[in-house]
C-alpha cells in the first residue's frame, strides 16, 4: 500500500515488458510493448499475438478509478494495462490478478473517496473495432481517451463498407 493507504496500480502484481519502436514479434518476455510518436504505447503484444484492447495508465492511478474506467469504457476481459511510471512503462497488468480485481473489487478505505479524482492517469484507450459484414470483423484499431457519446467514422483499413466505428 501507498500514499495514504490507497491501493494504487504499482501495488498490484505488474508483469515485466519489453519496449520497442518498431513492429516485431514478442521479445524475451511475454509482453511487447510498442511505442509510437512522443513514446506513447501504440501496440501490445502478449507472447507475439497483438491485444485488440489495452488502456494505459499512470502507476499512481487509485486501483477503483481503474477499475471504473475499464467498466466504464466497457473493456475486454481479456484487455490488460499498461502502467506507466513517468514516461517509462512500468510493467503490465493482466492475467488472473486483473481478473480478481475486477470481480471482487479493490482493497477500499475510508480516504479513498477523497483521492479518487486528484488521480495522475493518462486516459488511453485502444480497442479493435467490431464492426462484422459477411462474416468477416474489421478489427482497425482507434485510440481514445474515453468512450466516445457518437463513435467516429471507422478509417477502415480492412476495405469493408463504411462505417461508423463500432465500440
């Protein structure tokens, strides 16, 4: 526990990861991490196979603000976190400790209430469009800070009709 008993991302069990910046298979590691402009995290790769939603945040982000922003945003079981220590990548969090957090909730305490919004995180979210015609998913990946109201047009890479994107 830190910073006034509240349960925050760098106390969880991240998973080591790799950086890159450019487009290769996983490295040593189970987890890739491809950065793009500016070192944000572009791609997530978890033993070569590329995730189709991934969010990253800031280390110090409260555990229940970043369990509510994956509800929120209505995030894959399957998605992880990619935690960020400054500009660096800490480590990733995925797997069955995610999972449990997300079924049973974070350790909560009195003070938590408080520091909820005065959080330090940096809203990125990356999801592969669902968007299906004869039977084939287009899967082109968008980057957002929250769950837009409208979603936008889909850039369509798979050359299917277009389409608005479908979250």
């Amino acid at each position: 526990m830190s910073d006034g008993n509240t349960e925050r991302l760098r106390d969880r069990a991240l998973e080591p990861a790799a950086t890159s910046t450019q487009d290769a298979a996983a490295h040593d590691g189970a987890w890739t991490i491809r950065l793009g402009p500016g070192g944000v995290p572009e791609t997530v790769l978890h033993s070569g196979l590329k995730l189709t939603s991934f969010m990253v945040l800031a280390a110090a982000t409260p555990i229940d603000k970043a369990l509510a922003l994956l509800n929120q945003n209505q995030l894959d079981d399957d998605s992880a976190v990619v935690v960020l220590d400054g500009d660096d990548v800490l480590g990733v969090w995925a797997g069955f400790d995610l999972a449990t957090a997300r079924v049973r909730g974070p350790l909560r305490q009195v003070t938590d209430a408080k520091l909820i919004d005065n959080a330090a995180f940096v809203p990125l979210i990356s999801k592969a469009c669902r968007h299906e015609q004869d039977h084939v998913r287009c899967t082109q990946p968008l980057t957002f800070a929250e769950k837009p109201m409208q979603m936008p047009a889909c850039p369509n890479a798979a050359g299917l009709t277009p389409h608005r994107f479908s979250w």
